[in-house]
C-alpha cells in the first residue's frame, strides 16, 4: 500500500479511408498482432497504444507538482493530460532543485518542488530519496523529449494510494 505514481504515453492510429497506406497498414498489422479482428469495428478503425514511460513509488513532490500544474490542484485519484511544455517544466525543475537546495537547504526544495503528506505518500525529507526521485524523473523526461518517435504521442499521469 501507498504511492504508486505513472506516467504514460498514448497514440492513436487509424485504419480509415483518410488515413495514409502507411497508417491502415500499420493498423492492420497491430489488429492482427493482438487478434482482434474478430472484434474490432470495420466502419471505425482506430486504435490507442499506451505505454508506460515511468514508474514512481512515493516521490509525493513528483505527484505533488503533477496535480497542482496540471491538474489545478485536484488530487482525485483520476489520470490527466500532461502537455510536453509541463514536461519540460518539471524536466527544469528536477535539474535545479538538486542544486539549489545544495546551496540554500530545505527552503529552496521547499519552494520550488516540495514535497506533500498523504496516506502513505512516504517521506516528505528532502534526502537522498527525494534526490533520487527527481534523478529517475530528469532522466525519464530527457528521453521523452529526445525521442522523435514521442513527438506524436500524448502523455498522461495517474496516481493510486
């Protein structure tokens, strides 16, 4: 039980008649992989790949900061849509933190990345957990955004607890 936290990234491809032979081949070949054709809707061919890119266990300031700036604060338990500009937000965030709290301690983490108490949320120290935390996220968010392939995919956030 407590804080589990994931990010993902969705695509959606369609096999309609407006699609490109590319696109309804690539259809195509996902709908046979995964044996739906049977079930799959001839007169609305569309599929949503999604992918979880991250997986985090109690960084509340990394749930923290995804329900107060992308989620107007709503913690509800329910997944959101995170822009790529949020993303390289955070992706900020989590390379200056590390070093202003080395320079100006808790109230510099406190400020910009704090951490949040919850129903087992974990630790809310700034310590080598937290550091940790923002480390897995930086390097996440990096390969996210230097991946053209993600260029056309969406990302959301979910937390359970």
């Amino acid at each position: 039980m407590g804080l589990d936290q994931y990010l993902s990234a969705k695509h959606c491809i369609s096999g309609s008649q407006w699609s490109t032979d590319a696109e309804r081949l690539q259809y195509a070949e996902i709908i046979d992989l995964v044996n739906a054709s049977s079930i799959a809707d001839p007169d609305h061919p569309y599929i949503t790949i999604d992918v979880t890119v991250a997986y985090w266990r109690k960084a509340n300031a990394i749930h923290n900061w995804f329900v107060q700036e992308c989620n107007d604060g709503v913690d509800d338990g329910n997944g959101f849509h995170v822009s790529r500009e949020k993303l390289v937000a955070l992706h900020q965030l989590c390379y200056t933190v590390p070093k202003g709290l080395a320079i100006h301690g808790d109230s510099y983490a406190n400020e910009h990345l704090p951490t949040t108490s919850g129903f087992f949320f974990g630790s809310t120290e700034y310590d080598e957990w937290y550091l940790e935390s923002l480390r897995y996220t930086a390097e996440v968010i990096d390969n996210l955004l230097n991946d053209p392939v993600t260029e056309y995919w969406d990302f959301f956030y979910r937390a359970s607890w």
